[in-house]
C-alpha cells in the first residue's frame, strides 16, 4: 500500500494551546545528547522531534509528543511515560496500516538552526 506522507507543522494546537515544533541540526545534536527520538515542554508549549531516525521513528516520535500534549491538557499530566509510549506504537500501526506517515519537512529543516 503507498503511503500518504503527511508534512508535520511547525505549530500544532492542542486543546487550545499553541505549540511550536522544532526540528533541525540543533534540534538533533541536544535530543541525541539525552539519547532522546522526541521532547515535549507544556511550560514552553515546544514539541521537539529528531530526524536521525527512520521515517517510522519519526512518525512515532511525533505521535508521542503529541500524546504528551494531549497527556497534559485533557489529562491534567496523569498519563505515564510506559502508556504514551504504548499509545504512540499502536496509533504508529494504525496509520501505517492507513497508508498515513508524519514527516518532518526538509525545508524547515535547515532553516531552524
């Protein structure tokens, strides 16, 4: 099945709140630092996602960080790290199934850092 690439935002809102994506070199050099694919920060409203995975990561990665957002603003934070994670692979399979990947758009790429 071809798969429909979905360019991810460089905002996304959630519940209301606005948050920033951030993606690049810089990006990439601090999450490796903390061997991280993906950050979220609901005090800064900043969704940080690594290209050095494959495009599967990726898309995970994103479906994570948004799990936290989500985690945050309907769950007032109670949603464990082990269930985001557990949520993110099964939402992964389920787009993939779809034929529906998130990429990170290579022109915003360079331009971030």
């Amino acid at each position: 099945m071809p798969v429909a690439e979905i360019k991810i935002p460089s905002t996304i809102r959630v519940g209301g709140f606005d948050y920033v994506i951030e993606q690049g070199r810089m990006c990439n050099a601090e999450l490796r630092a903390s061997n991280w694919a993906g950050s979220h920060s609901n005090m800064m409203q900043l969704i940080r996602i690594s290209s050095d995975g494959g495009p599967q990561q990726i898309s995970d990665s994103f479906l994570h960080e948004i799990l936290h957002a989500v985690g945050v603003v309907y769950a007032g934070n109670e949603v464990s790290e082990l269930h985001i994670g557990q949520m993110a692979h099964g939402l992964l399979q389920v787009m993939e199934q779809l034929g529906i990947r998130f990429v990170l758009k290579v022109d915003d790429a360079s331009s971030r850092d």
